[in-house]
C-alpha cells in the first residue's frame, strides 16, 4: 500500500492526500484514491518511476510543504520518506516613479543637457523577498535597495548631470527572488532635448545682382528635437522658406528664394535656427552683409543756365549724365534717337567724361538724347531727354514746284514749311511778267504749317509765279516757297527705254521720264504683234519701269512706251523687244534609218569663183571705209544759219528720232541729245536756280529798288528750233545759248522809290534768273545787264 502525506508547516498537522492499494494485485490494476480538495487534477503518480514518483502541475503558492511518502508491505518493514517542497514566488508588482512623483513606463524625460534626475523602482509581493537592482544598457550599477514596510522593496537610481551622450541611455529596474525564477523588469529609455550646435549659410558672402532671382540655403545641425531655420532682412521675418531634414534627423536645411534690389544694398540678412522645444535657450544666427550690384542708373540733366523751352539755332547746349552704379561705370554713351553719338569737333559734338556739348544747334540736332552706363551688370539708358530747337520758318522739300492748271480751273496750291513753333502766320504774293501783287486771305487757308491758295487763271497774264512767306515768334522765313503756275498740258515723251531681263515669256523695259506737263503722269506700255498689230500686252505705271508677262518664246515684237496726265497722252516711244528661244533638243541619229544619198561636189571652178568674189566683195567694203573717213576730215561742219521760225517740239522729236539709229539710244543714250533735251525743258519751265555770272555784287538786280524781287515770266508759246552751236563759248556741250530763246522773258516788278527803298519779303539774288538779250548769229555772248541800262525798263513781253 501507498500513502502520501502533506504536513501543514503552519499548523504541523498531516494529511493523507494519495493512497493505492496494490495488494493482491499489481500496480497497474490498483485501487488509487486522492484527495480533491489538495491537488485536484493537478498530481499524480507514476510508480512506474524507479524511485516512483509524485507529480504535480501547476504548481501553487499553497502547495508548499513537507511530504511524506509511507509504504506498507505484506512481509516487510514499512518504509517512510520525507520532502520539503518550497515553492519560489516571483515578485508581482513593479512602479517606477521620478523626481515628481510621476510614473514612468518607457519614456523618461525630455531632460536637457546638465540636469540630474531620481528614478524610483518599487517592487511588490514574492517569496522569499526579492532583491532590486538597476541596470544601464546591461550594465548593473551600484545601486542599494531598501526594504519597504508593506512587504516590499524599493531600488532607487540618481542620473546626472545629464550629457548629449547619455541620449536614449536604457534604464533597467529587475526585481528577483530565486535564481531560476523569471525576473521581473522595467526598461526606460531617456529623452533628451538639445539646442542646434551650428548654423551656416552656405556659399561664401560674394556680390549679388539686382533683380535676379537667388536661392539661398542654410544649415543647421545639433539639435534634437530637428531645428527650426528662420529668415530675417534688417530685422523683418521672410516667410517663403522651405526646410528639409535629413535622413538621422540631426541636420536641418532651409531655402528661401530671394530677388533682390538696389535698397537691399547693406541690409543684414540673417539665418536663425532654435529649438523650438527649447523657448529659454537663445537661438543660433549667422548673417550677410548683401553687396548689391545692379545696372547703372542713368539721368540727362541740361546745363543750369540754358532754358529747355527757348532754345534756338545757333545756341551752345551742354548736358551732364548723372549715374548710380556699383560697380562704378567702365564706359559712358550718348546717344541722339537712338544712334551712338561719337566725339567729333569739326561737327560740333565734344564729349568730354560724363558731359555733351553740342555747339551751334540746328534743327536736326533736335531730338531725344540719352546717356548709357556700361558696367559689369550691363548697361542702364536714362530715360530720353527731348532737345526742342526753335526756328524760323522754312520751305519744306519734296514740294510740287510747278502746277499745271488750265484756264477757267480752278487750282489749290499748297505751301508747306517747316517752323517751331508751329504758330507760324502766311503771306502770298503773285508774280507775273507785269506786276507783283499780294494775294487776299480770302483765298488763303491755314492748317498748322500749311497754307493752301486757290487760284483761277483767266487769261495768259494770270500765269506767274506765287511766292509764300511765313514767320512765327522766332523769326520770318528768309527764302520764299516759290510755286510755277503754267498752262497744263500732255507729258513730253520718254526716253532712253531698254529692253531688260529678257526670258522664254517676258521681257521688262526701262525708261527715264520726260516733263510731265505740270501735272501728275503716268506711263503705260503696249506689246503688239509686228504683222498684225495685235495687242498682247498693256501694263501700266506710275513710273516709267514695266514687266510684260505671258508672251510667246522666240518672238519679236512691237512695244511703245507713252506717258500720258489728264490732258492727254505723250507721243510714244517705239522699240522692238524680243523674247528668248527655247532650247534646242538634241536627239540620238539611228543611222540604221539613214536613206542613202547623193553626195554633192563642188567642182573646183566652182570654188575658185566663190572665193573670189568673197574676196572682192571684202576689197569693196574697205575701200567704201577708207573713202567715208577722208571725206569726214576734209569737210568741216558748217553751222546753218539760225532759223527765224521757232522749231516745234515734235520737229525736235523729228531731228532725234532721224538720228536715233546712228546713236541707238536703246543701248547706251547720247549725253549731248539728253543735255539738249534738259535745256529744252528748263525753257518750256523757268526754274529760279540762277546761272553762274548772274550776280549782282550788290546782291540785287540792277535797276531794281532795293529789296524787291525779279522774275522770269513764264510763255505759253513754243519754243523756236535749236540750232547748232558753233558760235558759243562751251560747243563741246552741245547747248545752246539762252539769247537762242525767245519763248522767256524777265520782267521787273514796277514799283517806285529810290535805291535802297527795299519791300519786305524780298528774297536774294541767287533765287533769281535773268535771260540776256537775243543777238545775232554773230552777236557777242550774252551778259548780265549793265548797270548804267538799270532804270530804264523795256515795255511789257519785250524781251531783256
């Protein structure tokens, strides 16, 4: 039999708490009884062990005792054996508190560099009473644990001052009672809180440029928790800053984008970085000095004692260009509309450092000056300075001179002048070859520095010549605007047409225009077919230049170029102009087609008479030559006797056109029919260029009051024959001598008063023509009019 017994060893009393009987039969088949309410299920016996032994799970604090183990046997001794079952039981509870009182579980802390601090482990329960100890990272330290009145223990651990090293330091409280029982610990890691240890901007302090964009960075590192970068300008915060963090999150960079002006020049910008964990410790700063560079900024200022609005021609001006640049200017310009002035004394123009002068102004030296500043940045223009030169007025160019106006129509001629002011006021006067008269203002208008007269000629006394003065503040217009009225008609003929630019389908033609007749022209050209004068082509145009298009290849055909204005059309200008061949094509002989043929022989009589009459016809030709040359230089040019009539234009025409085939003026025009051709029209026009010679040395026209002027009248009759020159001074021109003329006459404007009585608004004596008197064919050269012949003035249309 087997009996287990537990002794209490509070109460030392014993109770059987397992029993097997096994007698009368074996182990495996015997009788167990147990007591429930010790083990339960949690023991049992395995007599099968040798020594057998009792087993049980799940051991309890309750379960500790000592056991006593009897056996009974039939025949034997009973045999009885003891065991002091003690049960380890494991501390159940640990706090840890800090300084404050608070429990810490994983986290202690944040502390900041140099703080101390008191960790407090209390542990609870176990048996036996259990031992304390703190460890950091692994490493047990020196640290007595105090027993604690509720049956507890309490382990306490002083840390600091505190070092950046000891960031995310473990802390380890263990409690344990037995060493093979489980320990229980609590681990703490410790927070920390560091200020940044640096902060840069990066890149090196250089020059920046105004108004370009710049990204600039800056770093901090050292901080923990990561810094917080901010960016100031003369004390005021830039917000448009960007940070980043690296990857171990000790390195923080901030960006901020930055465009720059000429007033940041010396600003202080600064880079902060703070912890912002840390509102007690000072921030970390790094700063610039910003060295701005920027385009030079440039200003014209005139001299101090010149007036901008009264400046007038001939006065001196000088101006200074003020600048404002870093870095300084390496090179000043100045500049008129826009074009590079350049240092020139014999023009006026003396620059001289950051001044201009400008000596004697006139009209074109108005405009708008600048100066430009060249530095490393670029170069800066100052904004324009508009130079406003007053003068008197004068006549503007590109003026229509001469009006061709019917009788009976009526005519508005314009006068266009050039003044500045513009309030300029107008004064006309009419010059005939009778009298001079002023013209009303009743047929006289105004706009701005235009004045338009409208006048009607009646009868042949009403043409002349109209003169227009004008004069503002500044002063009167020295020369007049001199305006030819004469009796309209066609347009004289072209000349000098060539044919140009000739191809398969077209061909182009160029002319030089003849008078157009006082009035506007144009020209019109006609391509005909020789045989039968079909039209193929008409082109017209304002100038004599045209292009005929869409003819046929190889051809030649019949063109006239004529001008032609309101009263009707020129004579026209005949030439034959010619198209280009096509190519010939080349084609492969098959000689294989080839029919055979009679050769043909010439004989050698046959030869013999062929050469010779090539040769005798040469023999012919030379001689012709020879004969032609020794008759030339035998017999001189005789001049014909000049002729009574006067020669019509189309007789003109006649005489250059019998002569156009010799000269072959398509090709290459004769300079002595084209001067010829100049004379005739200056005499159908008199212009008021005078000719050399024709110069009073008083500066007026002899026999004529002080002051007032002369004119040429201007026919309506044809001009008489040209004649040859032989007689004149210059023959190798080929024109002849104004006496020739009789179609122009100078008529003196009548008046009254003594020399030296001058009228306002005369004009000098270079703007006046004199034609000399007409002579006989052995007459002397003509001359200008003697002054003794001064007062005595010839009847009306008589010529000088």
């Amino acid at each position: 039999m087997h009996f287990c017994y537990k002794a209490d060893l509070e109460t030392l009393r014993k109770r059987c708490f397992d029993f097997v009987d096994a007698r009368e039969r074996d182990f495996g088949v015997a009788e167990r009884w147990s007591d429930e309410s010790v083990f339960a299920s949690r023991a049992y016996f395995l007599p099968e062990r040798r020594p057998a032994e009792l087993g049980v799970d799940r051991v309890k604090a309750s379960d500790q005792g000592v056991y006593r183990c009897r056996v009974d046997f039939k025949q034997a001794q009973t045999r009885n054996s003891r065991v002091n079952l003690t049960v380890i039981v494991p501390p159940n509870k640990m706090v840890i508190t800090d300084d404050k009182g608070d429990v810490k579980q994983a986290i202690v802390g944040p502390y900041i560099e140099g703080d101390t601090f008191t960790l407090k482990c209390d542990v609870s329960g176990g048996r036996p009473r259990p031992w304390v100890k703190w460890f950091r990272d692994e490493v047990e330290t020196d640290t007595p644990a105090t027993p604690l009145s509720s049956n507890g223990v309490r382990g306490v651990l002083h840390v600091g001052p505190l070092t950046r090293a000891d960031v995310r330091a473990a802390f380890t409280c263990r409690a344990s009672n037995h060493p093979r029982a489980h320990p229980i610990e609590t681990t703490l890691t410790l927070d920390m809180n560091f200020p940044p240890l640096t902060v840069h901007i990066l890149g090196s302090n250089q020059p920046l440029s105004a108004s370009r964009r710049y990204d600039l960075l800056c770093q901090s590192s050292g901080s923990r928790p990561p810094a917080s970068i901010t960016w100031w300008k003369n004390g005021h915060r830039i917000n448009n800053a960007k940070e980043t963090l690296s990857t171990d999150g000790n390195t923080t960079t901030s960006t901020v984008s930055l465009q720059l002006t000429k007033s940041d020049a010396g600003a202080k910008l600064a880079c902060r970085a703070s912890n912002p964990q840390m509102s007690l410790v000072p921030a970390l700063e790094d700063d610039w000095t910003l060295d701005i560079q920027y385009v030079p900024e440039t200003t014209v200022r005139l001299g101090t004692n010149l007036d901008p609005s009264n400046i007038r021609e001939g006065t001196d001006v000088y101006f200074d260009c003020i600048i404002r640049a870093h870095p300084y200017v390496y090179k000043v310009e100045w500049r008129h509309n826009g074009k590079t002035l350049l240092h020139n004394v014999g023009q006026g123009v003396i620059i001289s450092n950051q001044s201009l002068v400008l000596q004697g102004v006139g009209r074109r030296t108005a405009g708008n000056y600048t100066c430009v500043g060249f530095n490393a940045e670029g170069d800066g223009e100052s904004k324009p300075f508009s130079l406003n030169v007053l003068y008197a007025p004068t006549c503007r160019s590109s003026q229509q001179r001469v009006h061709g106006v019917a009788k009976q129509e009526r005519a508005h001629i314009t006068c266009h002048v050039d003044a500045n002011p513009p309030e300029v006021v107008f004064r006309w006067t009419f010059n005939n070859t009778a009298n001079s008269n002023e013209v009303s203002d009743t047929y006289v208008s105004r706009a701005g520095t235009s004045s338009t007269v409208t006048y009607t000629p009646h009868t042949e006394m009403d043409y002349g010549t109209l003169l227009c003065w004008a004069h503002n503040r500044i002063g009167k217009q020295r020369v007049p605007c001199v305006y030819h009225i004469i009796a309209a008609g066609r347009p004289d003929q072209v000349h000098n047409c060539t044919v140009v630019n000739a191809s398969l389908t077209s061909f182009g033609v160029r002319c030089s225009e003849g008078f157009n007749g006082g009035m506007p022209q144009s020209f019109l050209l006609e391509v005909r077919e020789i045989v039968t004068q079909e039209i193929v082509a008409n082109v017209s145009s304002a100038v004599p230049r045209f292009t005929a298009v869409g003819l046929a290849p190889g051809r030649t055909y019949a063109a006239a170029v004529l001008a032609y204005n309101a009263k009707g059309r020129g004579d026209p200008y005949p030439l034959r102009a010619s198209t280009l061949r096509p190519p010939e094509k080349h084609h492969v002989h098959d000689k294989s087609l080839d029919l055979p043929r009679t050769a043909f022989q010439m004989s050698g009589a046959m030869s013999v008479a062929v050469g010779g009459g090539i040769i005798l016809m040469v023999v012919l030709i030379l001689f012709m030559v020879a004969m032609k040359q020794r008759c030339a230089k035998r017999k001189p040019r005789s001049a014909p006797p000049p002729s009574s009539q006067p020669a019509s234009p189309d007789k003109l025409r006649e005489k250059e056109d019998s002569e156009s085939d010799d000269r072959n003026p398509d090709i290459i025009p004769s300079d002595t029919d084209q001067m010829q051709m100049d004379y005739y029209r200056q005499q159908q026009v008199s212009t008021i260029s005078p000719p050399l010679g024709s110069r009073n040395p008083r500066g007026s026209v002899a026999g004529v009051r002080g002051g007032l002027p002369a004119y040429c009248a201007l026919r309506t009759a044809p001009p008489p024959a040209m004649p040859n020159m032989h007689d004149t001074q210059n023959p190798s021109s080929g024109i002849p001598p104004p006496a020739r003329f009789a179609s122009g006459s100078c008529t003196l404007p009548r008046g009254s008063g003594g020399p030296g009585a001058g009228a306002p608004g005369g004009i000098p004596l270079q703007h006046l023509r004199t034609l000399p008197r007409p002579t006989g064919p052995a007459g002397p050269a003509p001359g200008p009019v003697p002054p003794s012949a001064a007062p005595r003035l010839p009847p009306r249309d008589t010529p000088l």
